[in-house]
C-alpha cells in the first residue's frame, strides 16, 4: 500500500471548509420537504422551457409528472447537447428511492490493454476509508447523484465546485458523463438531483427508509436544470470497456426542489476549485478519491474515500492520458472527486469513470481543454 499517510490528512482537513453553511435542519433552500415547488422558476428565475421542449414529443408536463418520463421509448430518448431536459417532479426522491438506487455500469476487465510506455505499472490496491461523520463537517463538497434509466433508479456521486461567473453563489456540481448520459447507444438520464453530504450522519443502509429526510439529505434535495457533458462521450461512451473514459465527465447546474433565493454553495458553505492547469503526473505526490461506493462490499450509503500517488493510464495512443490510483472503492463511486493540491489550493483535478470489475483501482479523466469548454458552457449560460 503507498498511502501518503499526511498527504491524506491534509486534504481531509480542506475538505471540512464550512464557514457560513446553514446547517442541516435550519431554514435554508431545501431543508424541508413538502412545499411548493412548482417547475422552480419562483426560486432563482431561470430559464425553464421544460414544457415547450416535451410539447415537441407530444408530451404535457403534467403526464410527465405523473410517469410519462418511465416511457423510454428510444425514438423519444433525447441525446443530443442541447436536447437536457429535467423538470422537478417533488417528492420523488424520497429517502428509501435514494436508498434503493443502483450503481450504473462502468467497467473494465482487470486486463484492460493499454499504451504501454505511457501507461504506468497497475497500481497497489488502497483500501477505502470511511469519512468521519457527520459529513457536512468533514467533506463538505461531496455528495451523491441520483437519476433514472431504463433499467430503473441509479446512483453517482458528485462535487459541487465554484463558479467563476457567480462567485460565493455557484450552483454548479462536477460528476461523470456516465452519470448523466447513456452515451453512444443512448441519451440524457432524467430526475437527475444532487444530494449534498447525503446520509450525514452515516446511518445503516437498513435504517435510511425510515432516517429522516434532514439527516438523509440535510442540504436538501438539488434538480439538475441544466447538465453538459463531452461531444466524445455523447458519441463513444459504452458502460463496458473504456469507450469515451477519457472524456467521462460532466457538469450539472442545479437548483433547490423546494424554493428558496440561496444558492447552493451559500446553503452548503463551500465549492472546491477546477484545476484545469494541473500540474503533470510526475509532480503530485498525492491524490485523494471521494465518493459513495454501492456495489459490494459497499452498500453506498457511506462516504469512503482513497489517496494515493496517482500514476498514468493511456486506453490508446489517440486517446488523453487518464490519471490512475490505487482504490478499492467500487460502483457508484463514479463521478466523485479526485482532489490535489495545486498551488498551494487544494482543487478538483478529475473524477472516478472506470474501475476494474474486480475492484483495486480507479482511472479519471485528465480534464483538458475540453473539460474546460464544457465547465465554462455551463458557467456562461447562468452568468448574471
């Protein structure tokens, strides 16, 4: 195991940033359950054109309330960029629906083929520690993604990260492409939220259908109306093998399902950066993944986090670099945060995309300058 022990209480100690959050139970943006929602236009008057958009496929946005969205009929599965659509259905998300979600398909046999030369040795597995609870005090920016697909309700996680057109104020959450977007053989996932700090104070996976919803979801409940991911992963990405890996990531700007004028970060207390100049490989010492593992021997309703020194994966010569690290963190994992210090900050430098089945380490995206389009598309179309 090469677990830079100090290295990984440092970037612990960053991630516990919670200076001026409302706490869990007061009266923020979506503390509560059970009031008025509506399409969310009353909270922070943004763009919806959500019924005009499912008026086009011959769909009332009241029927898509009601279960029209369980129709995934693959002509109607919309796909392309600009084609997210997301309206909050509320109450939908309750905890034993979060509870039961399943971890998507992401992975790649243990003997996946690489570039050799670019590629670095397979990395010793590090065992995924639990995060100290409660979570809002120790991991702040971290939390899980819940959306549906064909097969049913599934689960990510995810990072909330600052927004340079509304700093103090963003509203803008870092996951994987795989978490939003079918890829190649499909489209845009729906009833996609971000759960911030979610279970937080680390209840049993036995005891979460009847754990309050504040303890469930303390910052409350987060509806994508916006989410942006790579062209590559639209047309490449596959949920086996490592097919758009090394473009896996992608953006959602999100709004409180009950209403309320806080943003998130101001409800949460902290966002990490984007580092998008990160330093190469070779010069970070350590590496930090967090997320909410489900597949077993995890029930994904812990956070768990690994730090190692990240090395190289290339899946082929014409494809990015990716980062990888010994972790033993499995399904629904993905999406979460892979931190680094930068500059003396600590910041998002990527994110979990893929695992071998047989769990012992993770790889993310290296996040480029397509990464970066993507992130200023979505801070850009929000911008004051």
């Amino acid at each position: 195991m090469r677990r830079p022990a100090l290295a990984a209480a440092a970037l612990t100690a960053v991630l516990s940033l919670t200076v001026g959050a409302c706490g869990p139970g007061e009266d923020d943006a979506g503390g509560s359950s059970g009031s008025s929602a509506g399409t969310g236009q009353e909270d922070l008057a943004l763009p919806d054109d959500f019924g005009e958009r499912l008026k086009e496929l011959g769909v009332d946005l009241d029927q898509w309330r009601d279960g029209e969205w369980r129709n995934w009929k693959k002509d109607d599965w919309l796909r392309e960029a600009n084609d997210f659509i997301n309206p909050i259905i509320e109450d939908l998300w309750d905890p034993g629906r979060m509870r039961d979600a399943e971890e998507p398909d992401k992975t790649v046999p243990p003997d996946i083929s690489d570039d050799q030369g670019v590629t670095d040795p397979v990395p010793e597995p590090v065992e995924a520690e639990p995060v100290a609870t409660p979570y809002h005090e120790n991991a702040a920016p971290v939390g899980k993604v819940f959306f549906d697909g064909p097969k049913g309700s599934m689960v990510c996680s995810g990072t909330l990260v600052k927004d340079p057109a509304n700093p103090g104020k963003s509203n803008m959450v870092w996951t994987a492409g795989h978490c939003v977007h079918a890829g190649k053989q499909g489209g845009w996932y729906r009833n996609i939220v971000f759960v911030p700090s979610y279970n937080d104070n680390g209840a049993e996976a036995s005891q979460i259908a009847n754990t309050p919803r504040e303890e469930v979801a303390p910052y409350g409940i987060w509806w994508s109306d916006w989410a942006s991911t790579s062209q590559e992963w639209i047309s490449e990405g596959a949920a086996e093998g490592g097919a758009g890996a090394p473009h896996d990531y992608a953006v959602l700007h999100v709004k409180p399902e009950n209403s309320g004028g806080k943003s998130l970060e101001e409800t949460v207390g902290t966002a990490l950066p984007v580092a998008f100049d990160a330093p190469a490989v070779k010069d970070i010492d350590s590496m930090g993944a967090w997320g909410y593992p489900a597949a077993p021997p995890f029930d994904g309703v812990k956070m768990h986090s690994c730090v190692d020194t990240p090395g190289r994966l290339s899946l082929s010569a014409a494809q990015p670099t990716m980062y990888r690290i010994g972790c033993t963190m499995t399904g629904g994992s993905s999406g979460g945060g892979w931190f680094a210090k930068v500059g003396g900050e600590t910041a998002l430098l990527s994110n979990t995309s893929i695992g071998p089945v047989n769990a012992g380490w993770l790889a993310g995206p290296h996040l480029g300058d397509g990464a970066k389009s993507v992130f200023d598309g979505v801070s850009e179309k929000f911008a004051p």
